[in-house]
C-alpha cells in the first residue's frame, strides 16, 4: 500500500496535518473503469478519484457531477487518489489538504 504524508502547499500554513492518514487502505485497482454514478446515469466526466477507505470510483470536483466529494461526505470516507495515468496524489476532503507519496518529491515534514 501506498503511504502518504500532507505535500508543501505555498498557499496553506505550515504544519497542518491529516488526522486520517492512518486510517488508508489498499483498496488495489479500480473495479469499474469509469465513475461510478455518472456510468449509471449515462453523463461525463473528466477526471477520476478512487476512495482510500472502500475503492469507490467516483469523479473529481472538475467534473459535473462531484462524485468523489459526495461519495467521501456521504461515506465519511475522507481520503481519494487519483487514478489518472502518471498521478500518484490523494486528497483529504475533510483536512483540505493534498496528499503525495511518502517516496515521492514535494514532500513535508
């Protein structure tokens, strides 16, 4: 599983922290290839996140739908990654805070 730790964010205050870090598992890959909702109603999206917690795909806040945010303020499932090809970052929507791998550059301490 990957780990993540709270990235630089020149527009945020240093030393704000993810209280649900700990709280991540390895869901592995998506099972649906495409947001779940908007495959179901037959709409777009733009880009796709998939749930830390449980491995629901749902789409980014760019897209119309917003399933990844409602998906994680429904489930209280706060953290997604993204699943788009070359991105290996997560968010935490209850934190406010972007999230990139433990090994990866742009890291804080």
């Amino acid at each position: 599983m990957t780990e993540y730790r709270v990235a630089f964010d020149a527009g945020r205050p240093d030393g704000r922290t993810c209280i649900h870090l700990g709280e991540l598992t390895s869901p592995g890959g998506p099972a649906v290839h495409g947001c779940s909702e908007c495959l179901e109603s037959g709409k777009r999206w733009l880009h796709l996140r998939q749930c830390l917690s449980c491995g629901h795909v749902g789409c980014c806040d760019s897209s119309r739908g917003k399933h990844a945010q409602d998906h994680a303020e429904s489930s209280g499932h706060p953290v997604a990654r993204s699943i788009e090809r070359g991105e290996d970052w997560a968010w935490c929507y209850a934190d406010e805070l972007f999230l990139t791998p433990n090994s990866g550059p742009g890291m804080a301490t």
